[in-house]
C-alpha cells in the first residue's frame, strides 16, 4: 500500500481499497507466503541465538558475531522484501485488453 501511496500519488482511502481488493483476489498466496516469510525469519532467529550461545557472550568470536547477526537479518529480510514485490507484481498483472478489431481477431499477425 505504501507504494501505491508513494509512486502513484494517491488518497489513502484509494489505496486502501487497491490493497483490500488484492488481498480478496490472493488471500491464498498471501497467506502462504506470510507463511514462509514466519518460517525463515524464525529459522534465522533461532540460528543465530544458537550460534551467539555455542561462542559465549563475551568471547571474541561472540562480539564479531553479533556484528555480523544484523547483516544476516538484513539479508534475510532484503530477500523476502524482493520477494513480495515479485509476488505483487505477478499478481496485479492483469492481461492486457485486446483491442476490438485488432489485427490479431482478423488473422493477420503483422
């Protein structure tokens, strides 16, 4: 919704409703891929609180990888972002209307 808002210029109230009409129309996928999205962010989460307790808190190693742990979320995170804006744009990519007497309805495709 925010994208709409931003790049399209429009109310909020409009793009309330795109929003609400694309859910109506891919609740399914949606909620699947908030699915997926809990899954890997949960399975990222208890990797590094795994790891974070195999090197010790206060251990060199401990230090450099609660260094590294935000650039693992922000991975992870990049990647599920690029992934939505993937799913959105298939599923708002509706077909493009065939004009009436076009030359594909007369048979002629040059």
């Amino acid at each position: 919704m925010q994208i709409t808002l931003t790049f399209h210029s429009e109310s909020l109230g409009k793009a309330l409703h795109d929003h609400l009409r694309f859910l109506s129309k891919h609740w399914w996928t949606f909620g699947w891929f908030l699915i997926v999205a809990g899954i890997h962010f949960y399975l990222v989460l208890v990797l590094l609180n795994l790891v974070q307790l195999g090197l010790g808190d206060g251990t060199a190693l401990g230090v450099a990888w609660s260094l590294i742990m935000p650039w693992i979320n922000a991975w992870v995170a990049a990647w599920l972002l690029a992934s939505w804006v993937c799913f959105y744009k298939h599923g708002d990519a509706a077909p493009a209307p065939s004009p009436e007497g076009g030359a594909l309805e007369q048979g002629v495709l040059f």
